[in-house]
C-alpha cells in the first residue's frame, strides 16, 4: 500500500499526463435526435463519443423487454449515445434488446460496443456472428475481448487465434474499433500491451475498474493507466462503485469466503457521496465511464452527476482517497485477484 507521499507524487504525475493527453471533455452539443452529453475522444484517431456509456448488463436484468425499452429511451433523451454490451450478459438477452429498441431506430447515431469472452478464433468468430444478428447490425463501433484475466489467459487467447480474429474481423469491417477489458489484475493489461507490442500492434481502447478505492490496492490507476495513456489508448473506466461492493453488497464475484456483514459499506463509512464517486473517475485521463442502470432512476442520477458535473482538482482527489483508505482492498474490490 502506498505512502501518502508516494500516492501524491503519483497522482501528481498522472493529473499532469492527463492535462495533456488529449482526451478531455468537450462541451456539450446536439444531433438530430436532440442534447447529447458531453464529449471525449474514444479512439486515438480523434473519434469521439459521450462521456457517459450505458452499461449493457444491468440494463438487461429485466426479464421484462418493457423495462429495458424504457431505459434505453430515456438514455437516448438524456444524450446518452455510447452503448456499452457483451454477448455473455444474461445468455444474449442484453444484445436482443438493444437489437429490438436501440439500432432499429438509433443505430446512426450511437457508438455501439459489444464483447466476445470465448478463448479460440473459431469460437470468438462465432461469437461475433452471433452478437451482430442479436443486435440487428452488420457492424458495430468496438469488439473487446472480454475479461482478460492473467498472462497465461492472454497468452492462450493469442495462440488459440483470438487476436487473429480480432484483426480480421476489423479488417472486414465486422467492427470498426477492436479493445480488451480487464478486471482482475493491472499486470495482466502491462503484459499484453508489452505482448502487442513484440508483435508491431496496437488496439484501440481498454476498459477497466476505476473508483475512488483503487489507487490503494493492486491499483489499476497507478499502474496500468498512465501506459495505456501513453500508448493512445481510449479508457473506458467501470466499477466506479465497485459493481456495489463499495456501498457494502455481494456482486457476482465476491468470493464465497467473504461473508457479506464483512464488506464494509464505504458510503455509510466516510460520507463520501455518490456523485463524489463519479466525479472522482470523471477526474482522470478516461474516455468514459460506462455504469449500470437497471432503473430508470438509477439512470438519471449517473447522468445526472456528469450534466451537472464538478470538477474535482489534484487536492479534492487526494482527500478522497485517503479518506477510504482503510476500507479498501480486496473486501471491497473483491474481483481483483493478486498474482505472484
């Protein structure tokens, strides 16, 4: 666990990066569909998308397709126009509705994301078939590669043809933009970077956890931010509340060891805000911050903190985190795994 000194000369250097990296807010504009939110850049050809993802998990809990609708139409009318999936959420359910309420109508006018998880070519191929005929497109913005989780893994996905079929299905123009996502581990993202690198490649985006208890355990601000920063990487930043484990819930990887009255409740704890919460990951060098809403209230109040968003200076942050210090770690932010 860092120093305090530590942690300032690291955020310090990361503020300065993020001052100058390009990849800060524009101001809000329109399009024929009405406000959208604000802007940062996606892809390190100058794309850009709004600042807010809606994350396609949650959206899709509801067994009910009415209660997705609902969601995904009033994420539309708040400006929301990045939409985040996987073709693993809820075994397809969550790309068939975004197939029968979003690209129907919105498809021109929003970055569509989805994710293959499966570890050969032929099967993330399929995968990628799949998710294309559930989501009603020929083609969607970005493919990711989902849950990276240690170098083995990576090492598998790329002998086994993932990263082949990756390149190729951007080549055929299956997918405009290609990424990786990654939870468990920092280390995992530095060793595929480095591995892409041997191999001439770079990819276009990475998404990852970042919320306020991070820098203090197995951090992937500290460590794997400033390198994807550096390399034009968009960031695409998830588990601003910990999937929930920061207000003291089980989510689905809370290890069957943790018992749930454990898990402190971090909110209820130090008095930090929710909006505080997002405000924190608004704050560094990301392209987005993609949160699940399985209400429409819920909804409101994410899109809510960046419509009316503060900004938190090097001081504010600092504060934040030291304030949850002693409740962070592997209770709290128990999809991180700690490898030797």
């Amino acid at each position: 666990m860092d120093s305090r000194r530590d942690f300032i000369k690291k955020t310090s250097a990361l503020t300065a990066l993020s001052l100058f990296s390009g990849w800060a807010s524009f101001g809000a504009s329109s399009d024929k569909l009405g406000d959208v939110l604000p802007l940062r850049k996606i892809t390190r050809n100058g794309e850009k998308s709004t600042a807010f993802a809606l994350g396609g998990y949650h959206m899709a809990i509801s067994e009910n397709p009415k209660d997705a609708e609902k969601i995904v139409e009033r994420s539309i009318e708040l400006g929301v126009r990045f939409f985040d999936n996987g073709r693993v959420y809820h075994r397809g359910r969550a790309e068939e509705y975004y197939g029968k309420f979003l690209t129907p109508k919105y498809r021109d006018h929003v970055f569509l994301m989805t994710k293959a998880i499966k570890k050969t070519g032929t099967d993330v191929r399929n995968e990628l078939d799949l998710s294309l005929k559930a989501l009603k497109t020929d083609r969607v913005d970005l493919w990711q590669m989902h849950t990276m989780t240690t170098k083995e893994d990576v090492d598998d996905r790329i002998n086994q043809g993932v990263l082949d079929a990756f390149l190729d299905a951007k080549e055929k123009g299956k997918t405009r933009y290609i990424g990786f996502s990654s939870h468990q581990n920092p280390s995992t993202i530095i060793y595929f970077l480095d591995e892409l690198k041997k191999r001439g490649l770079e990819l276009d985006t990475c998404q990852m956890p970042l919320n306020v208890c991070d820098p203090n355990f197995e951090s992937f601000q500290m460590n794997a931010l400033p390198a994807l920063n550096e390399r034009g990487y968009g960031v695409i930043a998830m588990k601003t509340m910990a999937g929930g484990s920061i207000m003291g819930k089980r989510i689905d990887t809370t290890p069957k060891d943790i018992d749930t009255e454990d898990i402190p409740n971090v909110v209820e704890k130090t008095g930090i805000s929710f909006a505080q919460l997002h405000q924190y990951v608004y704050a560094l060098p990301v392209s987005t911050l993609c949160s699940g809403c399985d209400t429409l209230e819920k909804l409101e109040d994410n899109v809510g903190v960046l419509q009316n968003l503060k900004k938190l200076s090097k001081s504010d942050m600092e504060k934040l985190v030291m304030k949850v210090q002693p409740y962070s770690g592997n209770l709290v932010e128990n999809y991180k795994r700690v490898f030797g």
